[in-house]
C-alpha cells in the first residue's frame, strides 16, 4: 500500500479523480483546506467589526 498526498483546486478534483480511476485507484480521501502563502490577506467588516482575513 502506499499514500500518495497533492494538493490540487477544486476544479480540477473530478479529472484527477477520473485518471486515478484509470490506473487503478478506487479510493481516495478528500479534504478542503485553506492556506496563505504570498498574498497578504485582506480586511473584511462584519456587524461592525473589522476582521483581517489572513487564510485565502
């Protein structure tokens, strides 16, 4: 068994999936993440509240 980790866009999920399909895969796990990398974020307001919104 081996585990094999991408990180990929949601758009491009059923195509991946589709290919892992053809070489064999039948399983997988999905999981939605959020990160930050070079964008710096920006400034939301909420009820009144300003919130920096660092996770794009």
């Amino acid at each position: 068994m081996k585990m094999i980790t991408a990180v990929i866009k949601p758009f491009k999920l059923e195509e991946v999936r589709e290919a892992l399909a053809e070489c064999g895969v039948n399983g997988l796990t999905v999981t939605e993440v959020k990160g930050f990398g070079r964008q710096k974020g920006h400034t939301e307001l909420y009820r009144g509240a300003e919130y920096v919104v660092d996770f794009l």
